[in-house]
C-alpha cells in the first residue's frame, strides 16, 4: 500500500498475449476460432459511373415515354432517385478468426451470406484471400473450403450492377444504341 491508501500492484509483464495479425498469403489453412457479430457496409458506387448510366436510361426513357403517350395512356414504374442509386448496397461483414498452421491467430473478413450450418468453431478450412483496397482492413475471404464437411463455399455480395437493375441497365443500353444509331444516321447523310 503506498502512502495515500491506494494497493500498488506490480503487473506480471511475462503474460503471452496472443495478438490478432491480418494474413498476408494468398491461402490460409487452419481452424475456425470464432464468427464475430456482422455488420453493415456499403459498397461504394462511382458517381461518373452512375451519371453515364441515368443520362444513357434517360435517353432511353424519353424515346420509351413518347411511345408509351401515343400508345396508350399507361405509366411507368416507380424510378429511384439519384440520392437513392449513389447511396449504394450495403452488404453483411462478417470478422472471422482463424488459428492458423503456423499457431497465429489471424483476422479475415466474411463479405457477404453463407448459410448458417456452413461453418462451425473448430472447424478446419482452407481460405483463400484477396487483400483489400483500405490496407488497415483484413483481407476478405474469396472462397473457403471447409475440409471438415468437405464443402466449398463462395460467398456474395451486392454489387454495382445489381444495384442498378436489370431495368435501368437495359434502358441504359437502349439509349447507347439510340445514341450509336442517331450518330450512325448523321454520319451516313
């Protein structure tokens, strides 16, 4: 006890803390440690990328509703709005702890859903990474082959184009060849 009532406690700086180290192979083998609570993330959508799609739909869309007035007096879907379309996908993060062959207790992360009986703790699975473009985060699994059940596993994610819709993606591709053709035409005369 030191002079103001307060227990000193000398802490034993021997204790073996494992850390939590992100895999730089391309292939990690090991044993499932633990499924971390998931969470949300979004994928990021490139706004060049999105104003080349809604102006190519809008074209499209135009020529589509002036056909629509003079055939018949029907209306169209409901459209999303920009804000809406630039928001992005979120999709599930799941951090997966592996202890791997080399006795290391290494961080990846599970994009995406699996089915909830795919993997289990103690589980000994094969994964195979991609580094991820943030080099603070782990890398993210590509496939896992769980070689306990003998399953191979791929997880899925959201991505750009299934945000935007088969819909708006071929009304987009409607108003490209209307483009290419008007251009075709104008060459041509």
């Amino acid at each position: 006890m030191n002079g103001k009532g307060l227990w000193v406690v000398n802490m034993d700086t021997e204790l073996h803390i494992r850390r939590v180290v992100h895999p730089t192979d391309r292939i990690v083998t090991g044993r499932l440690v633990r499924l971390m609570e998931g969470y949300a993330r979004e994928v990021r959508v490139g706004q060049p990328v999105l104003v080349a799609v809604l102006t190519a739909a809008g074209l499209a869309g135009l020529l589509l509703r002036v056909a629509r007035a003079l055939l018949s007096s029907g209306g169209g879907g409901a459209r999303r709005s920009f804000k809406d379309l630039k928001k992005g996908p979120e999709f599930l993060v799941t951090p997966v702890r592996v202890r791997d062959s080399r006795d290391r207790l290494v961080e990846v992360e599970l994009h995406g859903h699996l089915p909830q009986s795919a993997l289990h703790p103690g589980d000994h699975v094969q994964l195979t990474l991609r580094p991820q473009r943030d080099a603070d985060l782990p890398p993210r699994i590509e496939r896992i082959v769980n070689l306990t059940t003998g399953q191979l596993l791929t997880p899925r994610t959201a991505t750009l184009w299934s945000h935007l819709g088969p819909p708006l993606l071929l009304q987009a591709t409607l108003g490209v060849l209307l483009v290419l053709g008007i251009a075709a035409c104008s060459v041509l005369t």
